[in-house]
C-alpha cells in the first residue's frame, strides 16, 4: 500500500486523557471513522518483522486474515471468533489485494470495512503507540493530561 493513500488519522493518548472522547466527536463527521484499538501495531506487526511491506505468503495471509476478523467479532484481547466476525473474510482479502496485499493493507481493509462506509479518513484510537504512527502517512493527534 502506499501509504499516501490512508489518508488516516491516529489519536494517542495516556489512558483516560480523553482519547475516547475526541473518536466520538470526529467520529460524528460523515467522512471520518476512527475504529477502536486494534493493537495492530504493537502485537500482530511486530510478530511479521520482514514481512511487512511486501505482498504477504498463504500462511502470514491466514494469521492476518484470523487476525482482524476476530476483531470483527469482539474487541482487542476479549477472545474473538473469526468464524464469528461481523466481516467477510472474502471483502476484507479483496480490498487488502487490491491495496497490494501487505500487513498494513489488511489493516486498511480492516478500518475500511468497520467504517461500514466508503470515508477516505480513517484511523485507530492509541494510548501508547506514538512511535508507530509514523510507519504509515497519517495525521496525529496526542492527547495530554
């Protein structure tokens, strides 16, 4: 994917200092989503060292795959069932493909398709990933308490 195209937005911040808060009011506009905490960056990536920014083999493909659709069942780490996601397995594959069908693409197709609509800014809430946001062209907002 080249990172030019996630017009994405990523909120950090300390936990309780308002990150919350700040998703849900942009997450008013028509063409903003912000998704919940995926941990994307500081579980599933660094598990893929080297396979990053390349079109992904079969078996990496299924980890991420199961990865994000588990998401699509329940949030970060509250025991998610891929077979159990609110998304196609077939949709997420094919919008990650169609970016190029590397890690960061199935994390784009994975916002695109929480997003439930077709909005050019999307982005993930953070607390403690600062130092990850400038892997993908974004815009940053930290939050200080």
């Amino acid at each position: 994917m080249d990172g030019k195209k996630l017009n994405g937005i990523f909120i950090v911040g300390a936990s309780r200092s308002g990150t919350n808060l700040m998703r849900a009011i942009l997450n008013l506009h028509s063409i903003i989503n912000i998704t919940g905490e995926t941990h994307y960056f500081d579980d599933l990536r660094p598990k893929l060292k080297g396979k990053i920014q390349r079109p992904l083999a079969q078996q990496t493909i299924t980890q991420v795959e199961k990865y994000f659709l588990s998401l699509g069942h329940r949030t970060y780490d509250h025991g998610g069932n891929p077979n159990e996601s609110l998304f196609n397995v077939e949709d997420l594959r094919q919008i990650a493909h169609e970016e190029g069908g590397t890690a960061d693409d199935y994390f784009y197709a994975y916002c695109k398709l929480d997003s439930g609509v077709t909005t050019t800014n999307i982005g993930e809430r953070k607390h403690h990933d600062i130092f990850f946001a400038y892997l993908i062209y974004c815009r940053l907002i930290q939050i200080l308490r």
